[in-house]
C-alpha cells in the first residue's frame, strides 16, 4: 500500500478542531498532488455551523476545503489553525 493511502485511511474519519476547541466536522476525504504526494486540501464531511462561517473553498460538488497547510497536529483529532484558513 502506498504512503499517500497510508496517510489517508489514518486521517479519514477523524474529528477536525480548531486550536481552541472548536469543531469543524469530520475528515470525509484529501485531496493530493498526484506527481509529488504533496498533501493540498482536507474534504470535510457534515460540517458544523461554526465551519461554515469561515469562507473555506469548495470543491466541485461542494464540499468544503481546508488547506492542509493549515493543520497543526493529527493524534486523535486533526487540529488546524483558525487563522490560516479564513
């Protein structure tokens, strides 16, 4: 199994939280750069009112983005930084 799937079923499923505490939602799916496996964007699955707040970007069928650049930690949650997404 590649790295890039490896990465992902450990990410998939896990709650996103702000650095706060507050809840984004849930990691639906990633979106990767295919030729280098540079990790672009995180899929958010059911996301809360709170995320909705911010002016993430959504993908083609409307999910909304955050920019993985924006994540700070993964254990049991996925932590991002408010800041760096809206």
């Amino acid at each position: 199994m590649s790295n890039d799937r490896l990465v992902s079923k450990k990410i998939i499923g896990k709650t996103i939280v702000s650095k706060t505490g507050k809840t984004f939602g849930k990691v639906g799916d990633i979106i990767f750069e295919t030729r280098t496996g540079e990790l672009i964007y995180i899929l958010i699955d059911n996301p809360t009112s709170f995320a909705t707040t911010f002016e993430l970007e959504a993908n083609k069928e409307g999910r909304l983005q955050v920019p993985f650049s924006s994540v700070l930690a993964i254990g049991d949650f996925v932590v991002i930084q408010e800041e760096d997404i809206g």
